[in-house]
C-alpha cells in the first residue's frame, strides 16, 4: 500500500491531523507522501515552519490535477485520501484517471452532501471525524465512519515541573476560531476582569473577533509548552486533546459549553470533544462559567485531576487506535476495488 494524503498547508486542526497521519502510516511501514493544493493562506516562512516537522515525508505543492497526477505516477501511489475540501475535486479527478482507490476524509460540518454530492459518490470510503459531519454526508453513510481524532500522545506529554509554587492558577483558551465558535471565547472575555489575582487567564492561537480582556498569543507551531504549564484548558476538538495530553485539564468549549470532560461523561454520555452548534450544548453563560472555573481552582486535588486528564487522553485520544481505524479502511476501500 502505497498513500498520497491531500491537503493545504494552514495553521488548523486539519493540517496537524495530517501531519500525525502521515508520520503514523510511515511509523507502520506504509509507505505515506502529502500533496499540497496551493491557496497561499501562509508566508513563506510559515509553509516552511511546517513542511520542516514533515521530516522525509515525499511531498508536493501543486496548482493543477496534472501536477498532481505526475506526482501520484512518479511515487507509484495506489491509494489516495483527500483531507481538504480545497484538494476534493483534484484528488477525486486523479483517482477516475488513473484507476486508484479514494478516501475522503470530513473535517468540518458543511452540507458536504450539496456541495461535493459528486466526489461523495465516487469515494470508495468516506471518514468523518465527528458524527455531525457524518451526517452532513447524508446519502453516503452505507459507507461512511466516523473515526474521531487521534493524537500524538508520545509528543503532547506532560511537563516536569509540577504545581506551580506560587499558588498561581494558570488557566488557558487554546484553538483556531472564528464566527459561531468563538462565542466560547467572547463569554471567556467578559469573566476575565471578575477573576481573582491568583488565576491568569491567556488565550493561545487564533480568533475572530479578538478578545480584548485576555491575552491572545500568536499561533505557534509547538504549543506543547503552554499546554504543560496550564492547569486548565478550554477548547474543542483536537486542542483540547492535546492539553489533556499535556497534564491540562479541559473544558469543553466553543459554540457551546459542555463542562470539564471526564472518562465518565465520554462513556456514559457519550460525549464528543466538539463544540459546534450541531450537537446543542448548553449555551456559554458568564456566570456559569465563572462559577465553575472558580470552584475547580479551589479544588485541592488539581493535580490529581490533571494526572486523570493525561490517563483519559492515554486511553481515548491516541494517535494509534485513530490511525489503525483508518488503514482498516485503506484496506476496506482496497478490497473493494480489487486493488488489495
């Protein structure tokens, strides 16, 4: 099995996923390339930082599905899995052409039924990340899994230095937001004024509208050491599992509030760490909020908490289990092209 994962160079969720994916399959021996669908969203520097963490990673920055088909001849690639929908109508093309298998992969909620109903149908297998997304993929679910995220839980690791001695709360927004999902953020504004001296509150990463209460700290290729040095984390989806892989405890946050999330309420409500409008969390509320970040800072046993954070993103987030998922699928969309 040889991949050509598809995507764009960003700063998102979307681009980490990739990179993690990719590493994984090569970790498995599965031989694993990216190609780029150029949009120009980064500075030089910025496409650079991130193609330098790829490693030997083969890859390719291309404008037209010619390019992309070269590449895709030149690598002996017999599987694709398009990951942007930027790359959807390319990697969907080339697959036609040259008779390989495609998967798709779903990242946001979008009416990927109306828009991309043509790549759906030609997809051998599709993946959604959440099952809002698989439903927006209606029509196609005969052959749609949901395999939510994984991360790199040998990376995002917590630190070493403990508790703070001062008695400092250290309290962090963390994600890439903007409309509907930064309300989360705008309710996290308005209470940081009614915080005690003790809990410092920052945000970390990118956000539209801005807050104007909190500290934004630009988007940074490595987060690893704020989210260790964090007590508590608010966010959603892949950022919230990287702080609780980091020792952090999280808060589920976004358009949303869904609380502090615990291997219980993954089990028994089965909750998922998003926080889109889809799945009808409770709206944030300042004064709720506020009330249970102060309760939990008082709490004596942060540090037990956050050792359960790290034990849940150990037994639910990890890369590995997401990636196994998706190479069962590899093998399914395969078997059912006759190409395995």
């Amino acid at each position: 099995m040889r991949v050509l994962l598809t995507s764009i160079l960003c700063r998102s969720g979307l681009m980490t996923h990739v990179n993690d994916l990719a590493r994984y399959l090569a970790g498995r021996g599965i031989f694993a390339a990216i190609a780029f669908k150029r949009v120009n969203y980064l500075s030089d520097e910025g496409k650079q930082s991130i193609l330098a963490r790829l490693g030997e990673i083969p890859r390719l920055i291309y404008d037209s599905t010619e390019e992309l088909e070269r590449f895709i001849a030149e690598i002996k690639c017999t599987l694709i899995h398009a990951h942007s929908h930027a790359t959807f109508q390319s990697a969907a093309e080339a697959s036609v052409r040259m008779g390989i298998p495609l998967v798709v992969t779903l990242h946001s909620v979008y009416p990927w039924h109306r828009r991309f109903r043509a790549v759906l149908a030609l997809a051998n297998r599709i993946i959604a990340v959440g099952p809002a997304q698989a439903r927006e993929a209606r029509g196609f679910l005969g052959k749609t899994e949901v395999i939510q995220n994984g991360i790199d839980t040998q990376y995002f690791v917590p630190g070493q230095g403990g508790e703070p001695g001062s008695g400092q709360i250290n309290v962090l927004w963390y994600g890439r937001v903007d409309g509907k999902l930064a309300r989360g953020l705008g309710v996290l504004d308005q209470i940081a004024p009614l915080l005690p001296e003790d809990i410092k509150l920052v945000a970390l990463g990118s956000a539209r509208p801005q807050p104007k209460n909190i500290p934004l700290l630009p988007w940074t290729d490595d987060p690893r050491p704020f989210l260790q040095q964090s007590q508590i984390t608010f966010g959603h989806s892949r950022s919230l599992r990287e702080a609780m892989a980091s020792g952090s405890i999280g808060i589920l946050l976004g358009h949303g509030y869904g609380g502090m999330v615990t291997e219980e309420r993954l089990i028994k409500e089965n909750l998922v760490l998003d926080a889109f409008p889809e799945y009808r969390l409770a709206k944030p509320r300042p004064a709720v909020i506020l009330q249970d970040l102060l309760t939990l800072a008082q709490r004596p046993d942060l540090a037990e908490l956050r050792q359960g954070a790290r034990a849940v993103a150990e037994k639910y987030f990890a890369l590995e289990e997401m990636g196994e998922k998706v190479v069962e699928a590899y093998l399914a969309a395969l078997d059912h092209t006759g190409h395995a």
